[in-house]
C-alpha cells in the first residue's frame, strides 16, 4: 500500500519515537495547500497566497498533529488516561485519539464559550467532559494540577509531544511548496502551534530540506490579545472562542518565535475577523471556523500597513474546520428564504 501513513511515520526521523512506540494515528495531516485564488486580488496581487487547510485533518483541527504524538507517547509510558482543558478543539481530538487507543479521556472546556461541534465530538467519542463555571485559563491551571498528582496525562501543548507532532505542518509546507515561505501568518491563541511551526521550520533548514526560513507573524483577537498587549488578559473576550484565552501556556516561545523568525504579533477586531471569515468561504470556497480567519483578517490589515515585501510568499495557517461552529456561520450569512412548495412561488422567489 502506497498511501499516506500519518505524521508519525512520514517524518519519523524528525520526531521522539522509537521501535517501542505504539503508533496511534487516524492518518492525520497531509491537508491541502491550496493556491488562493482571489485573495491576492483583494489584498496585493503581487503577493502569492497559499492556505494550509488544516480543517481537514481527522477531528477538524491542526490539533491531531499533535495528538497522534500525545496520545502514543502516552500509551508507551503505560498511561491509561489522559486529561486537558480546551476551547474545545484539544478536547475533540484528544477524545478521538483516547478513543482510538482504548484509553479513556477527560476534557475540562469553559461553559458556553466552546463551539456546539466540538462539544458534540467530545461527548462522541467517549470523553468525560467536565464544564466549568469559568474560562479556559482556570481550567488549564486544574488540569495541570490533577496530572501533576495524579496517573493521568496532560496533552494540553505543555506536553512537550504536542509540538513535537504539530511541527510537521512546517515540514509539510515546506514539501509541497517546494521552499519555506516569506512569512507565515497563524492564529495564536495558547500559542504552541506558532512556537511549533517555528521549530518544524527550523528544523527542517538546519537538515537540508529548505534553504529559506519565514518570518512568524501571529494574529491574536483584539479582545483576547496577551501577548500584544504584554499583559494577562483576566477575561478575554473575542467571537473567535477557539482563540478565546488571556494567559497562553506558551506565551515565552511564541515571543521567541517572533523575534528569532524576523516577525511580529498584530491583533485583529472581531469584526475584522467575520469579514475574513465570509471571505474565505465566499470567495476562495473554504470554509473555516472564525479563529481561523484570524490569519486572513491579519493578512488583510498587514497589507494594508505594508508590512510585506512586493513579490513575496505567504502560507496562511487555517486551523479548524467551520463545521466545527456552525451558529457562527449561520448568524453571519444570510438566513434561508422560506417558500411554499408550489414552482410559480419558488419561481416568482428567484425573480425568474
Ligand atoms: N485555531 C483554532 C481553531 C484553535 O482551536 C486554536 C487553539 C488556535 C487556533 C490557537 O492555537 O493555542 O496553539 O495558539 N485551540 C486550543 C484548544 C486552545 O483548546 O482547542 P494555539
């Protein structure tokens, strides 16, 4: 068979895994690096655009990257249970990934601030999923605690297996572009996947695979922006609750990334973000969830600062699928006409 074998084994040189460990994948990754179309149109037409879709891994997010490696990690140190806290993609994929090892998964999400399809795939696959009267940073401070005292795994991005796996995304741009881009534009929310992207990037230059490196730029919501602003947010806010979060576990990193790639973190409103979020789907036909758009929105406000060289390359990061919070998508386009099941009404309707 000829077919792709998930991260683990595609980039297996480049990642802690041995002969002993047990590989638990759901053939995550490869996802698509689509050329955009109209982007470049709407933008700066010298710039050449490319969107890593990474909606379309197995669970919707960039998440099981990571989790392939958490959870088979896990299940070679003798784990049988593993726990995190979440906006509630880390929650669908861990659950998935426990499921699909036999092990059994704990979720702690904030209530009312997690998107309806990451709840239900949760609740899907098995997990124990713990709301809590409170947001995501309290829930991660529990979390790390209970793992910390007791036999179960953290797979929050604070396991160290996380990035390692989430790095990839780099390494896969890198190979289907056939170069690293100029600047690599990505929502930052808990901020490992930037820190990750980083290192994937780094790595891959240092052993040959790309003579470029990109410049880093994160795009935090302007309501829930820590890092810009250099300060703990105690109540973030942003439509975007995938990036709804006010003190980042990987907040150090991520300002590493930035500084060391040549990049910069910039905010974008939720405003910005919606009109990103309608473009996407409208015009380039992706549809992807608003902390997603983030990147777009980002890549929106950039351009106009100039912030980016003539004649450069982007690879824009799409993080999760817009399935995943489908009231979001319905509040922002138009609602559905209702019509009698009688032809002239339908035609009179569409003014034929
Ligand atoms: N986009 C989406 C769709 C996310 O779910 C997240 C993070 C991010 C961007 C930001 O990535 O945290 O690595 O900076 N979601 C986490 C979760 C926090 O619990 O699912 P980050």
């Amino acid at each position: 068979m000829n077919s792709w074998p998930g991260v683990i084994e595609r980039y297996r040189e480049f990642l802690p895994v041995s002969e002993a460990t047990p590989v638990v994948t759901l053939l995550e990754g490869n996802t698509p690096l689509l050329p955009a179309l109209r982007l470049p149109e709407a933008t700066d037409p010298r710039l050449a655009i490319y969107l890593k879709c990474e909606g379309f891994n197995p669970t919707g997010s960039f998440k099981d990257r990571g989790m392939t490696m958490a959870i088979s990690k896990a299940l070679e140190a003798g784990s049988r249970a593993v726990i995190c806290a979440s906006t509630g993609n880390t929650s669908a994929s861990a659950a998935a990934y426990a499921a699909r090892a036999g092990i059994k998964a704990v979720v702690m999400v904030p209530r009312g601030a997690v998107a309806i399809g990451k709840l239900s795939q949760a609740a899907i696959h098995g997990a124990t999923v713990l709301m809590v009267d409170g947001s995501f940073d309290q829930a991660l401070a529990i979390v790390m605690e209970i793992a910390e005292k007791h036999p179960v795994t953290l797979v929050n991005s604070l396991n160290p297996f996380r990035l390692e796996g989430q790095k990839t995304a780099a390494f896969e741009v890198v190979d289907q572009l056939g170069r690293a881009p100029d600047y690599h534009l990505i929502p930052v929310g808990n901020a490992g996947n930037i820190t990750a992207y980083w290192r994937g990037y780094r790595e891959y230059h240092r052993a040959g695979r790309a003579k470029e490196l990109p410049r880093m730029v994160g795009f935090q919501a302007a309501g829930a922006a820590p890092i810009f602003e250099n300060r703990v947010i105690p109540e973030p806010k942003t439509i975007a609750t995938a990036i709804r979060i006010g003190n980042p576990a990987n907040w150090g990193p991520a300002v590493e990334a930035m500084k060391d790639s040549g990049g910069w973190i910039e905010t974008v409103t939720d405003e910005e973000i919606l009109r990103a979020y309608r473009l996407l789907a409208r015009e380039e036909g992706i549809f992807m969830e608003p902390a997603s758009a983030a990147s777009v929105a980002g890549l929106i406000k950039m351009v106009k600062a100039e912030r980016f060289e003539p004649g450069s390359t982007l690879v824009l990061t799409l993080t999760g699928h817009g399935l995943k919070d489908p009231d979001t998508a319905l509040e922002s386009a138009s609602r559905p006409i209702s019509v009698p099941p009688r032809l002239d009404a339908v035609l009179a309707q569409l003014g034929l």
